[in-house]
C-alpha cells in the first residue's frame, strides 16, 4: 500500500517522514497531513487504518465502513476518511463513517478509575456491577440459591450496558453502581423487572391462545400503552438510521412506564369479562415480546425471576 501511494503521488517525505497531504482549499481550520511512516521507518495508526480499507473494500466489498472510538479521535478520522478517498482505496460510495464516544466518568466529574488510581478494566467493571446486582436480589425467596449466581449475571450485565447505551454516544456520563443496578427509574434491571411481571400474570392467567383480538381500549393508560407499542418500527429504524441505541432505551423506557401505569389500573387476572381479558394478556404479551426484542437488539438478555 505504501509503495502504491509513493507512485501516484500520494505518499511524499516531510522532514524524514513520509506523510500524506490531506489538506484542501476548502478547510475552514489547517488540517495537518497524516504521517505514515515515522523518520525510522516505524508505521502508525494511519498506515494501519488505511491498510484495512484496503481489505475491507476488496475482499469483504464493504459498501459502510463505522468506527467507534473516542471522540477526541475526530481528527484522526477525519485525515484518515480524506486519505482514504483521495488516493481511491475506499471508493466514492463507500460510506466511511465515524462515531466519537464521550468517557464514563466517575461521581467526581473525572473518567472512571479504580481505588487504586488505574484505569478500570472491563471484567473488573463487570465484577462490580455483578455484585450489586446480587446484593438487589439476595433478599428474594423466589429465587432458589443455586439461580442467583446466573440470574445477578444477567441483571448486572444488563444495568452495566443500558447504563452506557442509554446515554447519547458522544456525551459524557455518570458511572454510577447504585443508580444503574437500581430496580427503579430509568435502568436496565428497571426494564427487566417489568418483563418479569408481564410474565408473572402470563403464567398466572395460563392462557394458550395468544392469537385472540386486541379490543379498542378501555382506558387512557390502555389507549397510551397501544400507541407506544405501534412506535416499535418506527423507533428500530430511526436507530439505525442515526446509529442511535439509545433512542432504543428511550423507547423501552417509556414503554414499561406505560405498561407499569396500565397494570396499576387494570385488574386484568382477575376480570370477569372473558373477551377483556384475553384482549389485555395479548396486548401485554406483546409488550414483553417488544421488551424482549429490544433488548436482544441492545446486547442483552432477559430473566425469569427477579
């Protein structure tokens, strides 16, 4: 790659080095070149990001190529995006797109580091997460011993992503262990216990039939869980269309809000009418179907118990 450059001009030496010149007429700020091989020969995170272009363009034919890392990388990018089009190894409809992510700070403002002062490793994070999780759970007669273990996993894991997917990618946030493994309010283990109480009443109503009709709503907090729920589509494609999980939390969210207000309103086990009832535990039973996609959308998986 660095000999092809060198022969169609791309490739030039800059005081030893070899850079490559991405600046234009057009720059509203200098955008410095981006160094390819240092003085002794050595090569860099360009040379190596333009070197799986080349890979990814002719042997995978990647029509979008995304890239997530630290938004103060946008420079970086930006030069390499340049570099890449510029010299035809990405063509020009390959979509080549950059996506900046804040940091995860600490409840001092500063990026999350260990009582030590280290920089928090991922398994230790997952560890601390797990055990809150188990602390939430430890009280619970309905969950035999021998399910805590794979049940706070699941539960840890889940408040430990949404607490970071909830938040808009390029902002920096609160990593806060009480707040994400917290049952209440805007979290994962929030998102799974409305699951779990969808089936709670499921099991307890034993309903087979799922292909029932849902009747007109009976009540404002059923009429506002049946508009939620038709967002679903809607919401999965604006995601993706902006990269944008998060929107998908916001979504969730929302939903089990609603769920939670229906519930609170409706005596739905217990109701008396046969056809109101089949309505209400299909249209619930679509809730947790929704729930369920979106947080295997999100990376995550949900539980029996909590």
């Amino acid at each position: 790659m660095i000999e092809s450059l060198k022969e169609k001009g791309f490739a030039k030496e800059s005081e030893g080095a070899l850079v490559f010149d991405v600046s234009e007429e057009t720059d509203k700020s200098p955008v410095p070149p981006l160094l390819l091989l240092k003085s002794d020969g050595a090569s860099l995170y360009g040379t190596t990001d333009l070197a799986t272009v080349v890979e990814r363009v002719r042997d995978l034919k990647a029509d979008e190529i995304i890239y997530l890392a630290d938004k103060r990388q946008g420079l970086h990018y930006e030069q390499f995006f340049s570099s890449s089009k510029e010299s035809g190894i990405a063509n020009e409809n390959t979509v080549l797109d950059f996506i900046g992510f804040g940091t995860m700070n600490g409840k001092d403002g500063k990026p999350f580091k260990t009582r030590e002062g280290g920089v928090m490793r991922l398994a230790d994070l997952i560890n601390l997460i797990k055990e809150a999780g188990k602390e939430k759970l430890k009280d619970n007669k309905n969950i035999a011993e021998e399910d805590v273990e794979e049940i706070s996993s699941k539960v840890g894991l889940a408040a430990l992503k949404y607490g970071d997917l909830s938040n808009q990618a390029s902002k920096d946030y609160i990593f806060d262990i009480e707040r994400f493994a917290s049952f209440e309010g805007n979290t994962g283990p929030y998102i799974l216990y409305t699951i779990v109480r969808i089936k709670s009443i499921l099991n307890r109503a034993n309903m087979t039939d799922m292909n029932k009709a849902i009747l007109v709503p009976q009540s404002e907090t059923e009429r506002n869980l049946m508009l939620q729920l038709i967002k679903f589509n809607e919401v999965i494609e604006l995601s993706f269309r902006d990269r944008a999980p998060h929107k998908i939390c916001e979504y969730i969210y929302e939903l089990s809000n609603n769920f939670n207000r229906f519930y609170n309103d409706t005596r739905i086990v217990s109701e008396e009418d046969e056809s109101k009832k089949a309505s209400w535990l299909v249209l619930i039973n679509l809730v947790k179907n929704v729930l369920e996609q979106c947080l295997d959308l999100l990376g995550m998986e949900s539980v029996e118990r909590m």
